[in-house]
C-alpha cells in the first residue's frame, strides 16, 4: 500500500481513538523551526514604545511591515509598528507562499505585478525573502475554465502580464508527474513564484527601520482613543502613544482590533481554517517545479525542500474562534481535522498520483481571515477621520502585500491612490456585514470562492434576505431574481412571464441563480421583455436600495455647503432637481448623484445604492464644525418606486389629483403629492434612464397600499414589473455613466463629457482648481460609448467588463461596463480612450478627434477581437425615441 495512503489511513484510525501524537508533534516540528527561523532573523531587538508618532501600525505580519517600508519610502519615518506578539507570529508564519501575477480582477492584478517586482528587488539587494522565479501552471477542467484563463489573459496582457494557453499535452510536458488526461488546457505563468513568507517579512521589517521605522514587540493594544472623531492615542500595555494616523493591520484579529475603538469601527472579516500538507523529498522534484493551482479541484501544489506542499482552499470552509481567538495564540496551530481536509486529499492524489508514495513531513491546519465577498479590505474607515485598514486578505497576504502596503502608503500620505480600490474599499459594508453570526455563514461560502470559476453574474447564498425592501414579499410571489448590494437586496430581473403578485405561486428560491457561463445568459429573454415594457408601456422597478440623504440647516448654511462639495450649482428654485458630481482635490468623481430642494434649507439627496456608507463619510467629514448643516441617512425611511414608460403618466393621473401634465409637472422637478390613499409621497420627473417616468419616494409605512394600487390601476396598462438588469440596458444605451464602473476618483467631469455639469462660472467648490487647470492643459482620457458591430450574440462569448480596447491596433483603454442594448440590438459598452506614448508608456493629451477621426476600433473578447462603432454622445437611434416630459 502506498506510504500517503497508509499514512492517511493511520491518522483516521489514531483520531477515531482520540490519539493524534503523529500530527501534533509534526506540527510541533514546524513550530519550532518556524520560531526559531524568527528568532535567527530579528537583528535589532524591541523598540521601546515612544510617547508619539505620526502614524502607528497595529500588526507585525507581511501587511504591516510592508506598509510601514513604503511609508519610509514616501519620506515619512516617524512611524511605529506595533506587534502583540513577535512579527510573522499570527497567520504570516504558515502562509504557502505562493506568488501570482494574474488575478481575476484588473486591481488585484496590479496590487500582485508589484508585488513581484519588489520581491525581486528585495533579493537583488541581499535582502533574502527567497523570492524564486518558477512560474506556475493553472489547469482547467472545464471548458468555462479555460474561457476564464483565456480572459484574464487577454484582459491583463495590456498591463504587462506574460502568459500562455497550453493544451493538455504542453502542461504533461512542463510537469511530466502531474494527471493531465481529464483536463481541457491550462495557462502557464512565467514571471509567477514563491517566497518564504517570514523571510520576506523580516526583510519588509529590516527595509522599514533602516527607514528610521520602530518596531515595539509584546506590545499589546488596549484601546484606540479617540476625540471629535479623530484617533488622538493608542493604549497599550506598554503605555499609551499618540498619533495622527491609526492603521489596522491585525489580520485575524483586525475585526476584535476595531471594536475595541472608542467608536467601534467595522473591519468584516472571520478566520477560516486553512489546510496544507508538507511532504518529505522523494522522487527527482524539480526545486523549479512551477506552483500547480487546479481551481476545480480546490487545489495548489508547489515544491517544498524536494517534496510537495500541498493545500487548497475546500468548497465549503469551516469557521474557527467565533467566540474569540484565544490569548496568545503565536506561532500556534489548530488541532487536525482529517475529515474537512479529505476532499482536498483526494483532489491532490488525482492530480499528482506520485504524491502516494510520499511520507508527510508536516500537516498543517492554520487559520485565514476570510471577508464577506472575498476581496480584501482596504482604506479609509468610514467612523473615525484617521483610523485606516489593511485586513482581510482571503489567504493571499503575502502576494498582495507589496501593493497593497505602497497603496495603503500613498492613501495615508496623500489622501488619496492613484489606483481605483472601490471593489476593495472598506466602505463598501454595511454594518450587518460585522455581525458574527452573518460572517460566521458567509466565510463558508467564499473560502472557497477564493478557488471558484469567476463567472458574471454570481452571487452568495448565505447571509440573504437579511436587509429587503417592504415589497420584497410583492416581488418575490411575482418571480423576482434577487441580486445583493451593500446587503440591500434589488431585484435583478423577474423569471416569470406573470406581473401580479398573485399569480405566482411556484416555489423557488429567492436568490439569484449562478450564472458561471460566459455567453448568452439564461435572463435574456425576460429582461428583453422588461426593456420593451418600460419603453412602450409602464413597468414598476423597486429602487429602495438607492441611497437617500437629507441635509437641512436654520438658514443658509446648507446651501453654501452642497455648493462647497458639489460641482453644479444647486442653488436653484424649491423643486428643482439637480444631477451634480462630488469632487475630490483632483477634480475625480467622490459621488454622481441628484440633488433634490425641498425647501429653502433643506435638501434631498438620491446616490447610488453602493456609495451609503462612503458618500455619508465624505460629506460628513466636510461638514461646518459648527453644527450648523444636519445630515441624516432617510435610506430605510423610504420606499423608492421607479414608474416607468410612455404610459406612467396615465397610470398616476388615476391615482392622484395632482396634474401631471408636462406644463404644470416638467422633467427634472419634484412635488410632494398623494398616491392613493398615502400622503407625502415625493414624486420626482425623472427615472435615472431617460425614459419619461416618475421616481416615488413613499414613507415606508405607505409602500405596499401604494405598490398595490399601482399593480391595481395598471392592469389595463399591461403594468409589469422590471429589475436592475432592465435599468442598466435602458441606461447604458442612452450613455449615463455610473458611478464605480464609468465614475470614479480616477475620472474627472471633463473626461467623462460632464463639463456642461460644472458650475466654472460660480467656482468655489472641491477640485475646482483642479478641473479649471484640466480644462486649460486638455485631457489624456475621453469616456466613449463602443457598440459591438460582428459579434454573434447566441454563439460568441459576451463582454462582461475590463476588455482591453484598441484603436487602429493600438491598444487605447479597457471596457468598464456592458450591457446588451434592446433597441440598438447589439452590444453596447463604455471604456476610457487614451493615447498612450509608445516611449514612456505615459498618456498623451487627446481632442475629441482624436476619438472619433480616423479611428478603427476594436474590443478582445477572450482573444477574438470585434469591430465597434464609436461615439461620445448617444446615438440617434436611442435619443431620437426619448421621451422625458411629454404630455
């Protein structure tokens, strides 16, 4: 019987009598080498805790340190890291410490191509992180698999990535031991590798105090002290010290870390367990053997000291230290858990038959902080002016943390990144996302996301239906698709062909079915149905999760105020609706949003459902010191109902006496108005589309009497219901940029064709100077609008979003989002186009010209490139039917 085998059976039958001496003392073993490893490498001692810094770090691990060497770098050195233990000590240590370049996603991508250079550079230094060039090979099962690879190629290659799609027989040949005969290809990495975890920190470590950084060890926090809502001290057990910034870097303890801020701020994270075997040498391993991820097998592989390490991430994980981690938990491990691991085991012996002739050396079951989507949690936290955090890095710390600490380095030092870390962002939770018994489900879920096929369109299963519109009942009994939003739950699209709530009783599950292919989805048809519903008759869409603010003051505070942050002047008749960016010092889009008067001194304001928790930060920490402007979050006081369609006019004159006519009830106004027989319904003239409509903001005790007798009156208008996915196809089409795809702090009004939207004549407002200077220099990036010309929407692969852009064969930007348009019957995509210096590699300044003359463009979709027609305002097709204010 072959000796991992035995091996296996053994440890089963030893656990089974409650004896696990075998693994304990092999985890024992790794311990101590590791410690020792520690103790070997720390050449400075403890510093002794100072009375003051500018910025301290809590957390000693590969973030930390990383964080605190590329502070030095940007010349600050008045830094102290704090460690409660000894550096590496919590999950850093038995990190496998494989490095990628190529993520699933343009950021992550960015953050780990860093990453690698500078481990590189390290070593070049003689600063041993045992940085090794091997490469990897990442093997797919499935055709969909493939089809992923091939994307994240071919979207990456802009940045600079080298890869290549390989048939099963050219991986056999890279790795003549691995099983090859059940998979479809795979994509070999060259510039991929591995490091060892804890050299690479003490090397972070070492770069960082020469930079005049100190490192307190044993030096445990107590509290983070705060004062008009501004960290002023950090208590430890070492005395307290003062600061001017605050970050968390505590990894598995970050979540405990934030509570114990005077006020509690939300870091969303839970350790998972993470399993690994070590084997010792056999067989004629190559030490340059590239690492072998099998993300359908849930497994990687690497060679390790002339064996294998191998581990994986299991589809369902298993949360540990829900009830707290306990004290002093450095340098440990937890106890075995041969049942959990199996499927990986098993996964591991199909991919690497030899590896059942292999003695285990070591087994390891370590924890990893896991996130509620499994994208790391980053930046500027939301309750506390100068508290910042870098946690939650799902398993992959060590590759991501040379770009997230030179990101999180410039964020703290300039207020800002020049990189888009929204899809990391702190804010982006809510605060039912630090419930523990919500994360304590979800970490299941993305432990093994982290290995999963990144299709479109997926959504978790766990933690839903926890924060709903009061219709969700409504929509749901009429066939909703649920997707989730900051924890908000919209309806996406309405798989049944019924539009009232009675009429559907077929039991289904109310979450969104995964949709992991990447063609023609299974919602086509109905949303089709929907779009032409709100473009020939009337539909009713819940938008509940749009963010709702009012801001109010005594006198005319408010209004110098929203002049001060907002671009477009909003200094306009009681009414009056006003579409306006929120800029940032550098003239990039903080917010897009409406702004509604209501009265004199009191206003409305409508966001995009993801920016609540951020765009309330922003503006409350630009509000007067004085007190002066009230800024209140109405979110969940109102029920947002979207009627609309050329009919919505006649549906609403049946239920309110108030006239609707264009005359007395233009576009872009508001009234407050009866809906049958609900009061203080604000109505607005505009749907966010184009189309002609109403937005109702209904006080929620009124939402479903006023859905019902809209259903009710809208019978003989062929009334239905539409989702999210409507919405976008209705917009996209008519070019509205969203923003956190087409918006971002990266993008200013100008480069976006806003400038109509900024108030140059009155001035005064944040990122003035900014754009004035744009506007006079030019731009370098122009938002375009691309509809795909010979693309086959039944058989060829469908963009989803980062598709790279070429002009003339050159390539010039990447799509930042997409939809399928109705009315034009095609793709329709956005994407920035630049003109980038063949030398320097730096953009050009570019006209408008530029973009449209002479111009051939085209859009790689997983390595098919199609021919697009370009335009910068919408086509005629789609503007010459918009309809808003007539009748």
């Amino acid at each position: 019987m072959h000796r991992l085998i035995r091996y296996t059976e053994r440890l089963c039958l030893r656990r089974r009598s409650g004896a696990s001496a075998l693994l304990k003392n092999a985890n024992r073993r790794l311990t101590c080498n590791i410690t020792k490893r520690h103790s070997s490498t720390e050449q400075f001692g403890s510093a002794v805790l100072p009375e003051s810094a500018r910025v301290v770090i809590c957390g000693g691990g590969v973030v930390g340190t990383s964080l605190a060497y590329h502070l030095t770098l940007l010349g600050w050195s008045d830094v102290v890291l704090l460690e409660q233990g000894s550096l590496t000590c919590g999950t850093t240590w038995h990190a496998a410490g494989q490095v990628t370049r190529l993520r699933w996603s343009a950021v992550e991508t960015a953050l780990t191509m860093y990453s690698t250079e500078l481990y590189q550079q390290l070593e070049d230094e003689g600063y041993h992180t045992g940085w090794k060039k091997c490469g990897s090979i990442n093997v797919a099962r499935t055709d969909d698999r493939l089809l992923a690879y091939k994307r994240a190629l071919v979207n990456a290659k802009p940045l600079g990535i080298e890869g290549q799609i390989l048939s099963p027989e050219q991986v056999k040949d890279r790795i003549p031991m691995l099983r090859t005969d059940d998979i479809k290809g795979g994509i070999w990495l060259p510039d991929d590798g591995v490091v060892n975890p804890t050299d690479l920190t003490m090397a972070l470590a070492k770069k960082a105090r020469e930079g005049g950084v100190k490192i307190v060890e044993r030096c445990k926090v107590q509290r983070v002290q705060t004062e008009n809502d501004m960290v002023s001290a950090v208590v430890t057990d070492q005395g307290s010290i003062a600061c001017k910034f605050f970050v968390n870097c505590a990894g598995q303890w970050a979540w405990e870390l934030g509570q114990l801020c005077d006020q509690p701020v939300r870091v969303p994270l839970h350790p998972c367990a993470h399993f690994y075997l070590v084997t010792k040498p056999f067989g004629d391993i190559n030490p340059m053997m590239p690492v072998v991820r099998d993300f359908d097998g849930y497994i990687y592989l690497r060679e390790w000291g002339g064996g294998i390490l191998g581990g994986g991430f299991e589809p369902m994980g298993k949360p540990v230290f829900h009830d707290g981690i306990p004290p002093k938990f450095e340098f440990e491990l937890l106890n075995e858990d041969w049942d959990q691991f199996q499927i990986l085991l098993e996964q591991l012996l199909h991919r690497l038959p030899g590896l059942q002739a292999a003695e285990v050396k070591q087994f390891v079951n370590g924890p990893e902080s896991f996130t509620p989507d499994g994208r790391y949690i980053l930046g500027h936290a939301p309750e506390v002016g100068n508290y910042y955090v870098a946690a939650g890095m799902n398993a992959t710390g060590v590759m991501a943390a040379g770009g997230v600490g030179k990101a999180m380095a410039e964020w703290i030092v300039n207020g800002e990144t020049d990189m888009f870390l929204w899809s990391q962002d702190v804010r982006r939770f809510a605060e039912l996302h630090n419930n523990k018994k919500f994360l304590r489900a979800r970490v299941k879920e993305t432990t093994g996301a982290t290995m999963s096929c990144a299709g479109p369109d997926i959504e978790y299963e766990s933690g839903r239906g926890v924060r709903t519109s009061p219709l969700y009942t409504r929509l749901q009994n009429s066939g909703a698709i649920f997707g989730q939003i900051i924890g908000f739950e919209p309806a996406l699209y309405f798989d049944s062909p019924s539009v009232l709530m009675d009429t559907f009783s077929e039991t289904r599950d109310e979450r969104q079915a995964a949709h992991s292919s990447f063609g023609k989805p299974a919602w086509f048809d109905q949303v089709k149905a929907e779009y032409w519903a709100c473009r020939e008759g009337v539909c009713l869409i819940d938008m509940s999760t749009f963010t709702k603010f009012e801001l109010m003051s005594a006198g005319n505070e408010v209004v110098d105020f929203l002049q001060y942050v907002c671009s477009n002047d909003i200094d306009k008749p009681i009414g009056s609706i006003m579409h306006t960016g929120m800029q940032n010092h550098s003239g990039g889009f903080e917010n897009d949003c409406s702004i509604v008067r209501l009265a004199h001194n009191k206003f409305f304001m409508i966001g995009p459902t993801a920016q609540q928790i951020r765009s309330f930060a922003w503006l409350k920490r630009h509000l007067p010191k004085d007190g002066s402007v009230q800024l209140n979050d109405v979110t969940s006081m109102y029920t947002s109902i979207n009627v609309i369609g050329p009919k919505a006019r006649q549906l609403l004159t049946e239920l309110t006496d108030t006239p609707l006519d264009k005359n007395n009830f233009p576009s872009m106004t508001y009234k407050e108005i009866d809906v049958a027989q609900a009061s203080q319904v604000k109505a607005m003239r505009l749907t966010h589309t184009g189309e002609d409509g109403w937005m109702l903001y209904i006080p929620s005790e009124y939402a479903l009497h006023v859905y019902d007798s809209l259903m009710a009156a809208g019978k003989n208008y062929g009334i239905r219901n539409a989702g999210y996915y409507a919405l976008r196809a209705l917009r996209m089409e008519k070019f509205f940029a969203y923003w956190g795809t087409d918006l971002t702090p990266q993008v200013t009004p100008i480069e976006c064709g806003r400038e109509s939207r900024v108030k140059f004549h009155i001035g005064g407002f944040i990122g003035c100077p900014a754009l004035l200077h744009q506007r006079s220099t030019g731009i370098k990036k122009r938002l375009a609008q691309f509809l795909l010309e010979d693309h086959d929407t039944e058989e060829d692969t469908w963009p989803w979003g980062g598709e790279p852009i070429y002009r003339n064969g050159k390539f010039c930007g990447t799509v930042t989002s997409t939809t399928y348009g109705f009315t034009l019957d095609r793709h329709v995509c956005m994407g920035y186009v630049q003109d980038f210096d063949e030398k320097t590699g730096e953009p050009n300044i570019i006209t408008n010209d530029f973009v449209l003359r002479n111009a051939k463009y085209t859009i790689d979709i997983a390595g098919k490139r199609f021919s697009v027609k370009s335009g910068i305002y919408p086509p005629t097709l789609v503007s010459a039917a918009i309809v808003i204010g007539s009748g």
